[in-house]
C-alpha cells in the first residue's frame, strides 16, 4: 500500500512538474515573448484610461464645487457654465427638445 502511494505521488510531481516546464518554455519563445508584451501593454492602456477617467472626474467635481462657491458668495451664477443656475434656466430649446 505504502509503494502504491509514493508510485502515485511520484507521478503526480512528475505530471505536474512536466506542465510547468512546458509552460515555461513556451514563455521563451518569441510566440510567448510576444504575447506577454501584449498582455503588459494591453494592461498598461487600461491603466492609464483609467487614470484619465478619474483625472477627469476629479476637475469636473473640482469645477462643480468651485462654480458653486464662487455663485454663493457672489449672489449670481456664473455666465456660460453648465452647473449654473442661470445657464439651466436660461437655455434656448433646442430643435430635437421635446417638453
């Protein structure tokens, strides 16, 4: 029972040990090379898009809360901005509006 174990064991490790030597020497070669420069710059785009979405959400709050400000202490909202108040209001229809 004992040789039964450690013959499976044994070719348990080697299955396995057999697997990751594969997959390391497909890694090497310029097929694998290449893939894994994609994946790095695939991964790398999508970081900085996503670091522009939240640089870009950041100054639109930023900008938001600064109108807001700027309208309080001033008594009057701010000409052209689109979170003013006077600019919601005063907004010509537009041909595609419906009401």
């Amino acid at each position: 029972m004992k040789r039964l174990f450690w013959l499976g064991l044994g070719v348990a490790t080697g299955v396995v040990l057999t697997r990751k030597a594969a997959q390391a020497a497909q890694r090497l070669t310029p097929a694998g090379v290449g893939e894994q420069v994609g994946d790095g710059l695939r991964e790398l785009a999508s970081a900085i898009g996503a670091f522009g979405a939240e640089v870009r959400a950041g100054m639109s709050e930023r900008e938001h809360e600064l109108t807001d400000f700027v309208e309080q202490r001033t008594g009057q909202p701010l000409p052209g901005m689109p979170g003013s108040a006077r600019s919601a209001t005063a907004r010509a229809p537009r041909a595609g509006d419906r009401g």
